[in-house]
C-alpha cells in the first residue's frame, strides 16, 4: 500500500515540474456537422436546471418518502435518514448542522404522521 501511495505522490509531482505540451489541434470530421453544445448556465449542469428551492417541500418530500412505500419502507428509510442526519447535527460545520437539524425535524413530523406520536 505504502509503495502505491509514493508511486502516486512521484507521479504527481513529476507531473508538476514538466513544461505543458500544447493540445494537438482539432482534425476535421468528414461525419456530419453537429451544432456545439450548448454553454452551461449558472445553476445548470450538463443540461439539467438545478431545482429552485423558493415552495417549500413538504417533509415526506425532503426524505424521499413516496405514497406507494409500505409501513415498514418507511420505518426503515426513517431509521437509515435518523442515523445519517443525527451524525450530521453534531457537525461544526454551521451549514450542515443547520441542514442536519431541519432534516430531523422533518424525521419527526413523517413519523408522527405515519406511526402516532412518539
């Protein structure tokens, strides 16, 4: 493992300390002309328009709870979302704890609704 990882390092560096070569130009297709794809917008990734967070989704949405999950999809997907974001709700990270806590309280109104209180 050692050996891997110095490989990697005196391959990295190796690289650093070498001139960059110049990108071969362009040969010319003979295949038909297809129009250049187009340029990325600002919160769009390879054509995909990220989603606009301005309506407020309600807390089956935010936990990916569908209507057709039986009782206990939902409990387990609960409990896998529980263990994922109470780790996160410890973080010193603001945002993530922020994100975590929300994502609880989300846990909390799904399982009330599903299950009875708690």
């Amino acid at each position: 493992m050692f050996k891997k990882v110095l490989q990697s390092i005196s391959k990295s560096l190796s690289r650093q300390t070498e001139a960059p070569t110049p990108a071969p130009a362009p040969r010319p297709s003979n295949t038909f002309n297809a129009p250049p794809p187009p340029a990325a917008k600002a919160g769009q990734v390879a054509g995909i328009v990220a989603a606009k967070s301005s309506a407020p989704k309600t807390p089956e949405g935010l936990l990916g709870i569908e209507p057709k999950m039986s009782k206990e999809q939902i409990r387990e997907h609960l409990k896998l979302m529980y263990r994922r974001y109470n780790r996160a709700a410890s973080s010193l990270d603001n945002n993530t704890r922020s994100e975590a806590d929300s994502m609880l309280e989300a846990i909390v109104a799904v399982r009330e609704k599903h299950f009875g209180q708690i």
